[in-house]
C-alpha cells in the first residue's frame, strides 16, 4: 500500500495508546517505530506490507468501523 493510506489501514493512535506512548504528530516520525515493532514494512519498490501484528490493529478499526468491536475485557 501507498505510504498515505497507511492511517485509514492501521489504527496508529490505538497502538500507541495501548504502549502509553504519545504518537508523533507526523506520520513519517511513526513509520520508524511501526517498522521496528514488525507492524509494518518497506518493501523495495517504496509501498508498505502490513505484517502480522499490524494486521490485527487493521482487523480491530474494521471491526470499530462496523460497529462491531468487541467491548473491552474486564480489569
């Protein structure tokens, strides 16, 4: 995928919330920290592949988008 459709395909602002970390402002300043993490990669032609573990940050905004996110598991 494009490097601009990276935020409508991954629930950046979640992931970094779940870490307690606060998001960098640029996207550009987050894709080192999402490819160190293995969310996602550059492949060589400059497009990016959603590994594994983003893909579940992908599958949870679909889901949000739906209305059909499952409610937060009790503490």
């Amino acid at each position: 995928m494009e490097f601009d459709e990276l935020p409508s395909k991954l629930d950046i602002d979640a992931y970094f919330g779940l870490l307690g970390l606060r998001r960098p402002t640029a996207l550009e300043d987050a894709l080192p920290f999402l490819e160190e993490q293995d969310l996602i990669r550059k492949q060589d032609n400059g497009r990016y592949s959603i590994l594994n573990l983003g893909a579940l940050l992908v599958e949870e905004q679909e889901l949000g988008a739906r209305g059909l996110a499952a409610p937060d598991a009790p503490v």
